[in-house]
C-alpha cells in the first residue's frame, strides 16, 4: 500500500460549487509548527468543497492498486450532528464515487495531536482515464486540513497521542479563540426544591414575552374601563 499526502499548494476550490467558503491560510499544526492549510466551510448550509486531481499513469498512480491518502483535519463537526465533514474520490464516473464520512464516530482517525486528528484513509484506486479526483466537503461546520511534516506517517504514528476529549459535544475547531464556543452563563432557579438551570438568553426572553403579557393585559383592563 503506498501512501499519498495532502499538500495544500495543490488543492483548489471546486469551481462548481457557486457556495465555496473557503480560503489558503497558515495555522499553529499538530506540531506546533505555522503551516499551510485549507479551511473550508461555514456554521450554515453553505456547500463547500476543494479538489485536486492526481495522473493515472505509472509513476504517480494506478488504477486498481491500493493507497492510503494521510492528512491532519481540525474541527468539521458541531453539535446539532447535521454538518458534513466528507472525503470522496473518484475517477471517471462521479456517480461512482468513494465517499468517507470524516464525523465522530464514522472513521476512527490513526490519533489525536494538540486537537488535530490524524486520518489514514485506505481505499483501492477506482477506474480513471488520465486522472483520479480527490475532494473534500463540507457543510454545516468549519474544518480545517493541514499536511504531514516531510510526508513521513512513521514519525506522526511514533507521537504521544492526546487522551480521548468525551466533555465537549462537538470536536475542538481553531475558528474558536479557545477551541470551543464560549459558554454562556446560566441562571439558577429554585422552586418547590427543584433546581432549574437557563441560560440567560433563555431567561431574558421568557422575561420579554412575560412582560409583554402583562403589558398587554394593563391595556386591555385600561380599555374596558374606559368603556365603561
């Protein structure tokens, strides 16, 4: 099985996704190292994707043999679990295409590194005339996919991986300032020896909708009486 690597310089926006948020920036890696990346995606619905596309042809790769396709991946999942976060390749029928869930509980990555999860992905090159098309997808949440330093998975499979995150329902994403979505504070009532908890937004609603019950039902009195 020979391994290919994701190398950011060679990946490109699909030109017929008219939704693409995505954009080439540098980030703080696995290895605490600045490096080239994509991040695609946004916390809507719009479709993202970017592709490359490798020769089928000896030397660079061949229809029928077998590959593993390694690369780091951050974020790309929230915790409504409706977000896509998606490999595919194919050749020459899209139809035909390999697709890999990239979502919690999906495909186990090899390790997780300072928030990044290390992906091998093995699959067996489907059927191309000139050119397999590799492309990720992603909808419903930011990810983001960086390389692996001197294309050398022995050196990421020798690392110390982090201990598994099971406190945060949705994955660890550098579009956040700390990783996660800011907790909101909430608010503690107690009635009839029961502990209710709400967030303030919550609160601050159901206390505007009260109030204007009330408000409503003052003018309503005020307006009967004057009728009287």
């Amino acid at each position: 099985m020979t391994d290919l690597f994701f190398c950011p310089e060679s990946w490109e926006p699909d030109n017929m996704i008219s939704s693409n948020i995505a954009s080439q920036i540098q980030v703080q890696d696995y290895a605490g190292r600045t490096s080239d990346a994509w991040q695609l995606g946004d916390w809507g619905n719009s479709w993202t994707a970017i592709t490359t596309k490798i020769p089928t042809e000896a030397g660079w790769l061949e229809s029928g043999s077998e590959y593993r396709f390694c690369f780091w991946l951050n974020g790309g999942e929230n915790s409504r679990k409706d977000e896509v976060c998606m490999l595919e390749i194919y050749g020459d029928e899209w139809e035909e295409r390999l697709r890999f869930p990239l979502n919690r509980g999906k495909i186990r990555p090899v390790m997780q590194k300072n928030h990044w999860l290390l992906f091998a992905i093995p699959f067996t090159a489907p059927q191309a005339a000139s050119a397999l098309t590799l492309r990720f997808v992603a909808a419903g949440a930011v990810c983001t996919i960086t390389g692996i330093h001197d294309m050398d998975m022995s050196r990421c499979e020798a690392l110390i991986p982090d201990e598994p995150d099971t406190g945060h329902a949705q994955r660890h994403n550098i579009a956040f300032p700390h990783g996660w979505p800011d907790e909101k504070p909430k608010v503690v009532l107690k009635a009839r020896g029961r502990k209710l908890e709400l967030p303030r937004t919550a609160l601050a609603l159901s206390a505007a909708a009260a109030g204007l019950t009330v408000g409503l039902l003052a003018a309503y009195f005020r307006a009967k009486k004057k009728t009287k």
